[in-house]
C-alpha cells in the first residue's frame, strides 16, 4: 500500500463571524482570502515540480459540517490512495463516518479520532485545485 498521509491538506475551524474572521486574518496576517477562505500553495518535498495545497476555512459556529464531533474545528490530511486506505482503516476498526465523495478536485471521507474529533481525507487532483479560486494563494 502506498503511504498513509502525506501532508495536511486543511485546517477548519468555527467562529461566531466567518467573514468578519477572514478579513482580520487578511488585513493584519497577510493571507489572501476569498469566500472560502485562504488557499496556501507549496511545493511536494519528493516530486518538486508538483504544486500541492492546504486550505485555511472558516465556518459558522452553528455549522454541522464536523459533526458528530463536538470540537470546534477539523483538520484535513492529504492521502495518496483514499479507496485503499479506506479499506485499511475499516479492516483496523477506524469509524468511518461516511462514504467517499469524488469532485474533480479529489475524493474525500470523513473518519473519527479516538477523541471523537472528525477528521477529513482527502486525495486531491493538485491540477484542478489550483486553479479553482483564480489560482490565488497566500503563499
């Protein structure tokens, strides 16, 4: 099997003003932001030439977005083989919370930490995520 993670891929978390959020995170951090939040490109360690990106987001306090975990926020690891690690995880008795979601830009699944936190896999197609959002970044 190829590896597990191979990077995070986003950090989400729940504010009482998304918006208002993400412009204090622009106008005093520098992050470049749009409706969903900050794009961060940066470069794959082993294959270099190939772009790769973390999404920074914020969500409404009210969202159920990371339910049923009761935490505040979620973070989003990068994978390489989502339908094989599924398999992996199942098989080691990983709560799998739902099942896997293709878009052009990458296939995704949510699964539970032993704390109950949700945690979000993603496998993406690098090519079409960065140049969703105008192909801006922050960094």
């Amino acid at each position: 099997m190829k590896k597990r993670v191979i990077g995070i891929g986003g950090i989400f978390f729940k504010c009482k003003d998304p918006d208002a959020t993400r412009e204090w995170y622009g106008k005093h951090l520098g992050l470049v932001t749009n409706e969903y939040g900050s794009t961060f490109e940066f470069r794959n360690a082993e294959k270099p030439e190939e772009k790769n990106y973390l999404q920074w987001s914020t969500f409404k306090e009210d969202t159920n977005y990371m339910e049923p975990s009761k935490a505040s926020f979620m973070i989003n690891y990068r994978v390489e083989d989502l339908h094989a690690l599924v398999k992996e995880l199942k098989a080691e008795g990983v709560q799998i919370v739902d099942e896997i979601e293709e878009f052009e830009y990458g296939k995704f699944v949510h699964i539970m930490d032993p704390e109950g936190n949700k945690v979000e896999l993603w496998e993406a197609v690098n090519e079409v995520y960065g140049e969703m959002g105008d192909g801006e970044t922050t960094a």
